[in-house]
C-alpha cells in the first residue's frame, strides 16, 4: 500500500517537476508572467551557470525557472506549486533589498567551519556526503589537525556567531571538547549536528556541554514508524535519540529538533513532532526540512522525492490551524522587513512561524496579521525614500504590541541576545519556532536567492571568503574534490 501510494506520489512529481525540450532555444510554449530574470544551474552540469527566468505559470498556479542551457536547451524546473506564496514573498524581498548582494559575514548568523571529520558511524541512504561513494576520494579527505582549527576559529574571534564544526559525524573526532571549547573561546556559540549516537554516553555528552555546547541539532525523522526510520538511516534509531533528548533535557541544552521529509515517504502527520517538541521544553526550534537531492545521493532516493518549501509550509497549514500558510506568508514578510532594519541577510528557503508552547495566545493575534500586512506594506513603500523613518515607524508599532508580551520579545531579538552574550539556555521558551528549510539542488537553485543566505561555508580562507553552503553542496562529489584541494592547498590554514 505504502509502496503504491508512494509510485503514485512520485510519478505525479516526476511529470510536473522538471520538464526538458533538448536543444529548443524557445519558449516551452507556457503561458506565464515573468517575475525576475536570474541565473540558475544547468541540472545536468550543476557547474554550468545559465540564464533563466522566474515565471509564474497560469495554467497551473506555480512558479519555474525557465533554464536556457547551450547545451541542453530549454528546462522548466519548478521552485513553488503556491506561485503566489513566492511571488508575494519574492517581491516584497526585493523591493526591500534591491540589487546583487554579498552579505557582511559579521551579520550572518550561522558559519559553517570544513569537516571536523569523514568519519561516521552511521550510512544514512538520504546522506549528502555518500561516504561509502568513491572511497579513495572520501578517504583521502584529512581532517584538519587542531592547530589548523584554532587558527581557523581564531579568525572569528569576538562575532557572538554559531559555528557549526561540522562532520561527517563529528563526534567521531577524538578532540571534540576541545574544538568546542576552542569555539566558545574565541567568543561564539558551538552548534553540534549530530547523529545523537555516541552521545547516549551521558558522560561523553556532559563532557561536551561542559566545554560550551551551546545548541544540538538533532534528526527525528520518523515517530514509531521502523520502516521510515529504515528508509532514511538504515536502522532503527528513535530509541537512542528519545535518550539524547532527555539527556539534553538534563543539562539544560537547547536543541534543534529536526525530521527530514520525502515526498510520499514521511509527509503526513505532521502534528507528531509538533507534539514531542512542545513536550520537550529545551527543543527551541522544530524544523521541517527536505530530503536534499544533490545529484546521485542514493540508489533509494531521487528527485522526485524532494519537497519545494512553499509545498512543506501548506501540508503544515492543512495539518493545523496554528501553522497557516496565511500566516507564515505574513510573518515571513516581517521577518524580511526586520532583516532589512538590521542589515542581516535571510535565505528565501526558509521559512518560520512562532507557535505557543502552551496557554500563551497564538502569534497571529498578538501581532494582529490583518492589521499588521497594510503597515508592513507601508514600511517597504517608504523605505526607499526615508529608511530611518519607516523603521522607527514599523518597531514602534511592534513594541506596542509586545509591550504585554516581553516573552515574545526573544522572538524577533534571537540575534541581538546572543550578540549581548546572553546564552540561549536562558531564553524564554513560552513559543516554540517552526522552521521549514530546504537547501537549494541543482534544479532550484537560483544564484541572486543562493547569496541571501543566511549560513555560509567557510574552507578555510580569510572570514570573508564564504561561500552559501547550497552552492557549496550541491553536487557531492565535486565538494569532495574541492575539500580536498582546500586541505592540500597552502591557504588551508
Ligand atoms: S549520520 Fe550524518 S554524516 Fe553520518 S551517514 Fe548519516 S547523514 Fe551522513
Ligand atoms: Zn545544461
């Protein structure tokens, strides 16, 4: 039954979401409102750049890129079935943030440090990394030694920003207290993504936290569903997370609850880790995120299987009122206007809503949506002309409204707290963020949104030279191969 329901699921995708006329420099013949040119990737060649368009699409309510490749001709890919979802979000962005932009590397607020290690315990089918793909390549990849590390995390000194040291898994790396600790040193918040096994060893873990651990980010893909959980991490795994996340409950770390999702595989029930993560008072953000198709990440995903943001966000509005579409629409809207205040970048991909943990009232009344749309279109009509004035309009109207509710202040202020060095075990947590995220692949990806990413890749080069950690991945083996040029070459340290 699962199976059938899951062909039905995929052909259905597979017809709509990626469409080919090799060789046609023309028009697919689609009738559609163009909404920005931009450049993408050929999905063939993900190293080829091409020139595209957005469209909206009439006869079916969806957006596409319009790729015209040399080589390949024309290629439709489409990056919303809600075409209005990101046309609304899409132009009210732009309007705030016109013109290409590099963001200043201070304002970002994750950073990505090169692998802590290639080595991993687990060989999960939906694995970016493809461990056991081209072993020699794989096994060549040398961790970088500790020295090269505290050089590397010495640069950042003093930013207040969450740094991933990123694995394969990275508490396969003997030295992890210390790179932890090296991190919180040099004054920025360590963030662990972890499979969560080696730290069922409460001692290990307490070890960890005890170095600064500031945040986990841990994957819960499937509630009481073996076959899922087989499917996406080849075991069985819930048993051991449940005990990491009691044992973070423990020592009072913060954790990001993450379930990865694939199209007709684990895309229903979605209420499930909405209800363990309001169980669990130390899970401060429950995100939703896509299965990532980076190429050939294995012989049991594909494509088809990945879910486009905007499709994340209605499947969550369908499953609870408190999470609907209308309302992350509006909120990413004010999101997007606090980004521009701030000078912070925020990637189009991700999207957020604030729910209430329990009797608090829900976002959309404290802040009054309805109200809130006509001023937030106020704010982008005149910024352009009187920025400052526009802004102390917009907070003042903000403050107002949360004059009676100072424990949603932390909700727009996550970055100014940390930046006063006020640790995030201590925030409030009367509202839990709901994340839906997906990294851009080769068919979606599109080079203006790419770089308004708020997390970058660092390999090891000056601070600023950063790259969007969805470019960067895009195609396993071709991120292989240049962390390994980035290790071998003499500005790895
Ligand atoms: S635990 Fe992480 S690094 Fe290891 S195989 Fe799974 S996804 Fe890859
Ligand atoms: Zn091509």
């Amino acid at each position: 039954m699962l199976y059938f329901g899951l062909v039905k699921a995929v052909e259905a995708a597979r017809s709509l979401k990626n469409q080919k006329e090799p060789g046609s420099a023309a028009s697919l013949n689609h009738s559609g409102r163009l909404l920005r040119r931009c450049r993408a990737l050929c999905s063939d060649r993900p190293e080829v750049e091409v020139e595209a368009e957005l469209v909206l699409d009439d006869s079916d309510g969806a957006a596409w890129l319009h790729k015209h490749c040399p080589e390949h001709g024309l290629e439709r890919a489409m990056v919303a079935r809600s075409g209005w979802y990101l046309e609304g979000l899409d132009d009210y962005y732009y309007r705030l943030n016109p013109g290409p932009s590099r963001p200043d590397p201070r304002r970002l607020s994750g950073h990505v440090l090169y692998l802590t290690t290639m080595r991993c315990n687990f060989r999960c089918p939906v694995c970016f990394l493809e461990l056991d793909r081209e072993k020699e390549l794989t096994e060549s990849i040398e961790a970088p030694s500790l020295d090269q590390i505290r050089e590397l995390v010495g640069r950042f000194r003093g930013w207040r920003a969450e740094i991933f040291p990123l694995g394969a898994e990275p508490t396969m790396r003997p030295e992890l207290p210390e790179i932890i600790a090296l991190i919180r040193r040099s004054g920025n918040y360590p963030v662990l993504v972890s499979n969560g096994e080696r730290l069922r060893d409460a001692r290990f873990f307490r070890c960890l936290v005890d170095a600064g651990l500031s945040k986990l980010v841990l994957s819960i893909d499937a509630l009481a569903d073996p076959q899922v959980e087989q499917q996406f991490r080849g075991r069985q795994v819930e048993r051991s997370k449940f005990q990491v996340l009691e044992l973070a409950r423990k020592f009072g770390l913060p954790v990001q609850l993450e379930r990865c999702m694939a199209r007709g595989i684990n895309d229903d029930d979605l209420n499930a880790h909405l209800r363990l993560a309001r169980g669990f008072p130390m899970v401060h953000n429950l995100v939703y995120r896509s299965y990532l198709d980076v190429g050939s990440c294995s012989s049991s995903f594909s494509r088809e299987h990945q879910l486009l943001p905007d499709e994340i966000v209605e499947a969550l509005g369908r499953a609870n009122p408190e999470l609907a579409m209308r309302d992350f629409y509006v909120f990413q809207k004010l999101l997007y206007a606090l980004c521009r205040i701030t000078g912070m970048p925020r990637c189009h991909r991700t999207q957020a809503l604030f729910v209430p943990r329990d009797a608090a009232p829900p976002l959309a009344e404290v802040l009054d949506f309805e109200t809130l749309e006509p001023i937030l279109e106020r704010f982008a009509e005149d910024t352009p002309a009187k920025p400052r004035r526009a802004a102390a309009s917009l907070l003042a109207w903000l403050g107002r409204r949360l004059v009676h509710r100072p424990d949603l202040l932390y909700v727009f202020g996550l970055q100014g707290l940390r930046r006063f060095s006020y640790p995030e075990r201590h925030y409030p947590n009367s509202y839990l963020s709901v994340c839906v995220s997906s990294l851009y692949d080769a068919a979606t990806y599109h080079a203006t949104g790419v770089w308004r990413c708020h997390s970058v890749w660092h390999h090891g080069g000056k601070p600023e030279d950063f790259e969007p950690f969805c470019k960067v991945i895009l195609d396993s083996s071709r991120f292989k191969r240049r962390l390994l040029h980035y290790q071998q070459s003499a500005g790895r340290s």
